[in-house]
C-alpha cells in the first residue's frame, strides 16, 4: 500500500523512488525481479478474474434467495453487494479510496452489478517499474522464457474490472519492443508463433472468430461490442502491430509475415469499421506504422544464423526518413476497403456500373466519372429525403455494410499524414490506390464542409509541397469535376431564369393546392441545392486558382482536358440556351402569332438574331449565372497565361474516343467572354473582361490584334439606344463621319454606358503596360470607336433646369430629375474614361 507519513511504504515504491541509481538495473536484474514483475501482473488479471466471479456469484445467490422468499427480485440488492465487493472473499482492497468512476450499477435486475477493480494501483506501479527496467536492452534475454506469459496478457479475456491489467500489460510490451527486442528475440517470437496466437487472441476478443472452448460459458469477461467500449481492442490491436513494427526496424520481416498469414490486416480492418469515432482514429493511426514496416529486404537482413552477431545487426538498419517510407503497401488496402465503404459515391457509383469501381487508369473516362459525380450530389442536395441519396446509400445484400463511425475524414487524416512523412509515400501509394483522386471525384458528394475543405487542402499539400510528386490525376479529376459543376450549374441556373421569366408573364399561379405546395417545396430544394453547390464550386476554384498561380504545369494539365476546346463549347451552349430561353418568355407576343408547329420560321429567325456575338446586347446588374460564370472566368484568366492556351490540342466528344483537333485562335473562347459581357450581370462583366485583359496584356502577336479588334465591336454594340439596333462593322465609316444628332427625347440604358465604362479603363490599363498595343489600337479603329462615342451621347442628357425653376420650392426633384442626375453622372464617367484612354494611347 502507498501510505502517507503515519504508513508504511511499499517495497515497489522504495525500488521506483531508487531507480536512478546507477546500477539499479543490474542489481535488479540479478535478483530476476523482471521475471517476477510478469508473474505479479498475471496474478493480478487472476486476481481480478476470482474477485468479478465472486461477486456475481453472491449476487445470484442473494437474488435467489430473495425469489425464494418471495420478496424482490434483487435489483436493490446491488448497493449492498457493491460494499461487499471491497471486504468480501478475503481479499484485501488497496483502491477504498480510489471513485474514479468505475462503479456504474446496471439498472436492469436481470443483469449483474459491476464490479470495483481491486488492483489498479498495484497494476499501475508494476508496470511503471517494469517500463523502467525494459529501457535497458540487458533485460531483454532474461525476459525470453517469459515472453508467452507477457505477450498473451494484452489480448487476454477480461471483466470490466480487469481492463487496466490490459493496459499495463500493453505498457510493459511496448516498452520492450522499443528497448530491448533484437534480432535474435523476433527470431524466437516467430518459432513460438507468438504473432499468430496474440492474432487470434485478438480475434476471439473482437468476436472475429468463434470463442475458445477454455472460455467459461457463465463467464464476465468482455468479448465484442463491450470489449471495444471498454477499449480492450485499442490495447491489443496496438500491442500487436507496434510489436510487429518494432521487429521490422531490426532487417527482419518474419512478424510481418507472421502476422498477415494470421489474418491481422483483416482483423484490424475489421476492428476499425466497427468502432467508434475516436477509437477508430486511434486504430487508423496503427495503418501508417504497419504501412511503413520495412519490407523491401536487400539480402543483409538478421537470419538464424546472425544470432550470435546480434550486437553488430540490432543497431539502427536505416534512418529516420526512410524508416517512414511506405514500403509496405499492402497495409493500405484497409485504407481502401473502408473507404469504399465509407464514401456513399463510391457505392453509388459500384452499383450503376456492375460493381466496377471508378477507374483512374490514362485512357479512363474521367468526364464521365465527373458528371455521374455531380449529378449523385444534385440529385442528394435536391431531392427528398427519402430518394436517391436514401437509396444510394443503403447496400445491398452483397455489398459490405458502412463503418459504424464516419471515417471520410478520418481515412484522409491517415492518407495526408502518410504523404507528409516521406516525399515517395505519395507515388508509392496514389499510383495503386488513387486515394485523392477518389476523394476528389466525391468532392461534391460530401455533406461535411470540413471533409470538402480537407480534400482541397490535401491536393493543394501535394502539388505544392511535394515536388517530385506526379500529380497529374488528381489535377485531371479536379478540372473534370469542376467543368462538370460549373456545366451542371449553368443549366439549373438557366432553368431558374427561364422560370422566373414565366413566373413575371400572365400565367396564373396555383396557389393552395397540394400540387402548388409540393411545387414550392421542389423549388426550394433546387434553389438550396444550387447555392450549396454554387459554394462548392467556388471552394474548387480557389484551389485551383491557387494551383495555377504556383506551377504552370497545372495549366498545361488543364488544357490536355480540353478546358479551352469542349468544356467552353458546351458552357457557351447552355449559357445562349439561357439568354434565348428568357427572350423567348418575356418579349411581347403578337396577335398573329400561332401556338401551333405552323411559326418554325419565326422561332427560327429568334434563334438567329439571339446566336453568339450577332445578338443584341441585354446587359442586367445580375443574373443566376454569375457567380458560376466569375468562377470559370478566374481560373481561365491563369490559364489563358500558358504559352500554349491559344493554339491548345483540346478533346472533343466522348473522351472515350478521344482525337486530338487544334483549336485555331478564333475559338469559342472570345465568343464566351462576349457573351458575358453582353448578356450577363456585373460581376460576370467585370470577371469577362478580367480574362481579356489577361490576354491582351501578354500578347505581342495576331492575337492582340484579334482580341483588340473584338473589345472595339463590344464598345461599338452598346452605343445604340434601347431598342435601336447594333451598329455591324460596314458602316461604322458612315456613322462617324455623320453629324446628324440623336433624338432628344431617346433614352439610353445606363447600365450600357457602365459596360462601355469598363472596357475602355481596361484598355487603358493595357495600352499602359503592353506598348505594342498602342500601334495595334490605333490600326484596329480605336480613336474612330471613342469618336463614335461621343456622337452617340449627344442629346443623352435632358437639358438642365432654369435658375428660376431652380429656386422655385414648389418645384421638387421629380423622378426624371433623379434620373437625369444619375444618367449625367454615368455620361461624365465615360467622358473621363474615354479622354484617359486617349491620353495613354498619345503617350510617346
């Protein structure tokens, strides 16, 4: 007992109080205290063991005897047994004092009352001292006929009360496999096949095989579920695999192998996915030290007949770094099983595909993988509850049932540290696995923010941090996955459009019905899906954004997908959908017009007039597109800077298919950016020109001169009045040499004028830092478009008020007043705008 001043003290306590002694260890040695110390904590399970069953039996006894009496059915009889626990059966109690709240009563009377351990303080000192001892390798060999004993008890059978034996014993292992194993020792280990019983014991303890035919039927000892709350899987799983881990440091596989033929890799899997949270965790972190055991043997490794060179082979076999190598590969299969498990996506994507998983091979369809992605997440954000992500997420009979703890983050925790402890972990592991590329593809898929923010944060680590990392893949599933968001986003947004622009018509609204309600509930969860992926787009870009700016390798990844080729084709496409689609609901109908298929010609002259760059401009402060379109214009702002974005070799088609066809200059890039500038809100604006500027202020060639020439006829579309019609480039010659003035009484759109504000602050911001582009500005007609300008704002501007009506109190600010001021401001704007512009195309 550890007494205060007025008790003895322990013999363990004087020992632990001298153990900086300098020849405590040899003193203690000689006396074969080491030896005994293993005896002591296998008395003290023992002990544990005949206190737990005494206590029951007096429990059921006491029970019976209350039946018999015909009185209560025991179940306040547990307080009375509770007392008995610490006197009773002749044993002494050490922990009287010790409520560290091991005594929850069970409040069902059928079952038994826990027990009070009565050894925590003598399991506690034993191990401390044997941990001591085992620091010095000298102990080793005197330990070895003892090792069965010591070795059995982490992953033996126990009650509740006995638990901390288990850990102490767990304590003493490690410390010895730290200290004093050598090579000699693990050769010994596997002739006794130790590694195969502790794996077995392990197995019966988390009920993966059948219990021995030793185990009591009436036993108290925790097997299971109970035995993984009470944390006795942690102790023996981490006993095991650190032991085996150990003897690898020392040139000697033979544990290793030792303990995969005893199925440990599928015990261990089978331990995580039924855990919870943070004894998974811990049971993860047991993945990286097996990964990490050394199993490339070059020859020099310990043998039988090394036992005798013992001394010259157990010093360190290799350094720090490469110690932290993933040699192991195998080990990471638990990684993937339990993320296949884990990732409903995955499953989802299993069960449309005959079981076939996703494939990240070179020629792999990655589009394909990337839509089927994100139609999962919209169909999982926008339907009920009860639908697709309902079903996706229930296996079927064949399919392994999901981890009982979320391990999503988990499994990354466990991938990054991997790829974060050795540079070649990376190569090693992604080349077999595709871990990140697998996590990338689901990216949508998740519902934890954080899980998002990790995956992003982990590409980031390795293309930034890890520079011999090939991260081409992940790069590739990253640009897919983001096309496919931005694809499958523009059309929910041109559906939105369209129906808002029904919705502001004479169609009659149905209100109060049960179809009307169910109507609005759809139209929630599609709005509410929308902007949580509109959110997650946005994550992708930063990312992405970010990745370009460092590693221009990023961009040519970009473009072998065909990001300037397809993927802007098929955006152009849904986004004049859209603007057709809203020009269509909302202009006014004519009395001759006919509902039948008779006016295909008239539909057909709508399309015409709306199509590319030939349509009449329709700016509007915002629409449903922006943010996805601001977010697609930043990224091709960087990567429109690679040498080779504007003659790229793009994919059309089925990638499945793939021929490679050069994009000429011209493409449907330019016709992209005009459309956003026509057609689309401020912010879509403002990040089109964003990318011309880009462009423009690297290029010294044709191309500046294409794209100059393109700003100059988006300048020239937005002079005309509303409804006037687009002035076409055969008589601009006309135009600026005519002297007739506009009407008074027109009208023009502001927001025309802002649009014409920006573009001509943007070419004054390149012509300041691109000299060439002064020469080609000048030749492409620009002085003639700021000429035409100032033609068109005459007669913009109503004539101000007289000083009398000025003074006049009954003479308020009317709403055209207001207007007036407003439309001045604007007109006083481009004048600035346009006189800067000419000034830094004069400047010599």
């Amino acid at each position: 007992t550890e007494g205060g001043s007025d008790r003895p003290t322990s013999d363990v306590d004087v020992l632990l109080a001298n153990a900086g002694c300098e020849r405590f260890v040899l003193r203690c040695v000689e006396n074969e205290l080491p030896p005994n110390l293993i005896h002591c904590l296998r008395l003290l399970r023992v002990l544990e063991l005949q206190h737990d069953h005494a206590v029951a039996m007096r429990f059921q006894r006491e029970r019976e005897r209350r039946r018999a009496e015909g009185g209560a059915d025991g179940s306040g009889s547990d307080a009375n047994y509770d007392d008995a626990d610490n006197d009773g059966g002749g044993n002494t109690n050490e922990d009287d004092h010790d409520d560290d709240g091991n005594t929850n009563e069970d409040d069902d009377s059928a079952s038994l009352p826990a027990t009070r351990p009565v050894s925590t303080r003598a399991a506690k000192k034993v191990s401390r001292l044997l941990c001591l001892l085992c620091a010095d390798a000298s102990v080793g060999e005197q330990l070895r006929p003892h090792l069965f004993g010591l070795l059995a008890l982490s992953g033996a059978s126990y009650p509740r009360s006995g638990v901390h034996i288990a850990t102490a014993a767990s304590d003493v292992i490690l410390a010895f496999a730290a200290s004093c194993l050598s090579a000699s020792l693990v050769w010994f280990l596997h002739d006794r096949k130790m590694i195969v019983h502790m794996t077995d014991d392990v197995k019966e303890l988390c009920s993966a095989a059948a219990p021995s035919a030793s185990a009591p039927s009436n036993s108290r000892c925790l097997y299971g579920p109970d035995a993984e709350e009470a944390g006795l899987w942690v102790v023996a799983l981490k006993t095991v695999v650190r032991l085996v881990a150990a003897s690898c440091r020392h040139r000697c596989d033979e544990l290793l192998r030792d303990y995969d033929a005893a199925g440990g890799y599928r015990v261990l899997a089978h331990a995580i996915a039924r855990s919870e949270g943070g004894r998974a965790a811990k049971l993860l972190e047991l993945v990286t030290a097996l990964a990490c055991c050394r199993t490339d043997g070059d020859g020099t490794g310990a043998g039988r007949g090394d036992e005798r060179d013992a001394d010259e082979l157990d010093g360190p076999s290799l350094d720090l770094a490469e110690a932290k190598v993933a040699t192991n590969a195998q080990a990471f299969e638990i990684v993937d099983e339990l993320m296949v498990r884990s990732v409903s996506l995955i499953r989802a994507y299993a069960e449309s595909n005959d079981g076939r998983r996703p494939e990240f091979r070179p020629r792999a369809d990655f589009a394909a993988m990337a839509r089927f992605s994100v139609d999962y997440a919209w169909d999982d954000l926008a339907s009920p509850s009860t639908s697709a992500s309902t079903s996706a997420s229930t296996s079927s009979p064949s399919s392994p049932e999901p981890p009982k703890a979320d391990l999503v983050s988990e499994l990354l925790v466990t991938t990054l540290q991997l790829y974060s402890d050795h540079a070649k972990n990376f190569d090693l592991i992604e080349s077999e696995y595709h871990t990140l590329s697998h996590y990338i593809l689901a990216f949508p898929s998740f519902s934890d923010v954080s899980v998002k923010v990790l995956t992003l944060k982990t590409l980031e680590y390795v293309c930034t941090g890890l520079a011999v990392a090939d991260s081409a893949v992940p790069l590739k599933v990253a640009t897919e996955v983001f096309a496919a968001m931005s694809e499958r986003l523009l059309k929910e947004a041109g559906k939105m459009a369209t129906v808002a622009a029904r919705e502001g018509g004479t169609e009659p609204k149905r209100e109060g019905t049960d179809d009307a309600n169910e109507e609005k509930e759809n139209d929630e969860r599609r709005e509410n899906a929308f902007r949580t992926m509109v959110q997650d787009a946005q994550l992708l870009c930063e990312t992405l954004v970010k990745l370009l700016e460092f590693d221009e390798r990023v961009g040519y990844v970009m473009l072998d997908c065909g990001f300037l080729g397809a993927k802007i084709d098929d955006m152009l496409d849904l986004i004049m959908t859209t603007v057709m689609g809203v020009y269509v609901s909302t202009r006014p109908r004519d009395e001759n017009d006919d509902d039948d298929e008779g006016n295909d010609e008239g539909k057909e002259k709508e399309e015409t007039a709306l199509d590319g760059e030939s349509a009449q401009p329709s700016p509007t402060v915002s629409t449903t597109m922006d943010e996805i379109y601001e977010c697609v214009c930043r990224v091709l702002k960087n990567v429109v800077l690679n040498p080779e974005a504007r003659a790229v070799h793009g994919e059309r088609g089925n990638n499945s298919m793939r021929t490679e066809q050069t994009i000429a200059p011209d493409s449907s890039l330019n016709t992209f950016l005009t459309v956003g500038v026509l057609h689309l809100g401020d912010k879509a604006s403002k990040a089109a020109l964003g990318v011309f500027e880009g462009m423009m202020s690297k290029n010294h060639d044709e191309l500046l001169r294409s794209d100059m020439a393109c700003i100059i006829d988006l300048i020239d579309k937005f002079d005309p009045a509303v409804g006037g019609s687009p002035t076409s480039s055969s008589n601009r010659e006309a135009d600026a040499s005519s002297s007739t003035v506009p009407n008074a009484d027109t009208k023009v759109d502001k927001l025309f004028i802002a649009r014409q504000n920006a573009m001509l602050d943007m070419l004054a911001n390149i012509l300041a830092t691109n000299e060439p582009a002064q020469e080609v500005f000048r030749s492409c007609g620009g002085f003639e478009c700021i000429v035409r300008i100032f033609f068109r704002l005459a007669g913009s501007i109503n004539a101000p008020k007289s000083d009398q009506q000025e003074n006049d109190p009954d003479n308020g600010d009317s709403p055209e007043d207001d207007e007036n001021k407003a439309m001045s401001s604007a007109v006083m704007k481009l004048l600035e705008s346009a006189f800067k512009l000419v000034a830094t195309a004069t400047r010599p």
